[in-house]
C-alpha cells in the first residue's frame, strides 16, 4: 500500500486534517484571552492619550481606572471616547489613520473639549520599520503632540514638520514618508472631527 499512487495522497489528508483541527481548537480556546488582552491594550493606550497615569501594567488596574474616568460613544460606527469633569466634557479620543510606508498606520488623537489643544497621541497598530518609521510608536515622538495647539491651523494644517515656518513637530529622521503620512491623516482627521462636532 505505501507504494501505490494514493497512499501520498491520503497520508496529506489526513496530516492536514489533524493540523487544521489542532489550529482551529487553539483558535477557539484562545480567542477569549486575546480579545480581552487587546481590550486591556486599548484602554491602556486611551489612558495614555488623556495623561491619566495607572499605578501598574495589571489588566486589572488598567481597567479600574478606564472604568473610573473614561466613556465611550459610537459614532457612524467608530468608538468615540471622551473623559468628564464634573459632568462636563473635557476632552475626546478620536480614531485616526492613513496609508504609512508599508501598511495602514491607525491610533487615537486625544482633543480638548473647546477644540483647541491636542491632548496626546498613541498608535494602535501600523507596520513601519523598527528602528526608524516604527519610532512613531516611541513616547519621544508621541509626547510632543501633548498640549499642541489647535487654534492656530489654517484650513486643517495643524501639523507642521520643523524647519518649515511655523513648524510645531520635529519628524522623525530617515523616515520621511511615514512622518509624513501621519502628519497627513492627523491633520485632515481632526480638522473633519472638529468640523463635524461645530456642525460646518
């Protein structure tokens, strides 16, 4: 038998039935556990956006303090967040994306309340080189959008790389394209967001 033609064959089946059931059980019985990590992922970095410091990196703790500061709405389908103070809005978690160098790059912008200052920046997923697109992703980079102001972007350009006059945001070196990509989707996402909420 193992010399005729459909012994191969059958062997093949049979190996990547058992593999196809072996993925498709672990698929099953860890997609709880990874949806709940990639939840824990998200608020982390929500947190992150509004400046609201957690005492560690246990779900747990990360969840408490969303729970205690954060609220969430849906928007044409997208998930707002915004935080309050004394039951007024103080400020919004916008999703932002766009094309980057070598896939699509989406995060968060955080913007205040009166639509004038950016409140932090974090990137939920992008693609980018490590070491040099991918530093987008670094605090260095991010922490420079904390407080940027709004109120002086004409017609949606909010960003500006430096040396270019009136220059806000230094870009990140040897990763030109993805500086500018981000510097792209930002300016044109907070300008439609703010556009939106002020109903022009």
């Amino acid at each position: 038998m193992k010399k005729s033609f459909s012994y191969p064959i059958l062997f093949m089946a049979v190996i990547t039935a058992i593999f196809t059931f072996v993925l498709a059980f672990l698929n099953y019985s860890t997609a709880d556990k990874i949806a709940f990590l990639q939840d824990t992922e998200l608020k982390r970095k929500i947190l992150y956006v509004f400046d609201i410091p957690i005492p560690s990196e246990n779900p747990e703790d990360i969840a408490k303090v969303f729970d205690e500061n954060v609220e969430e709405e849906i928007v044409d389908g997208e998930r707002i967040f915004f935080v309050k103070e004394d039951d007024e809005v103080k400020g919004y978690a916008v999703p932002v994306g766009g094309p980057g160098l070598w896939g699509g790059i989406e995060g968060y912008v955080g913007i205040s309340a009166d639509f004038t200052h950016i409140l932090g920046l974090d990137f939920t997923e992008h693609s980018e080189t490590p070491g040099l697109g991918g530093r987008i992703s670094e605090d260095e980079y991010k922490e420079q959008f904390r407080d940027l102001d709004l109120s002086q972007g004409q017609d949606g350009n909010y960003i500006i790389y430096r040396p270019a006059p009136g220059g806000n945001i230094d870009a990140i070196t040897g990763a030109t394209l993805t500086s500018k990509s981000v510097s792209n989707f930002l300016n044109e996402d907070i300008y439609r967001f703010i556009m939106e909420r002020k109903g022009e």
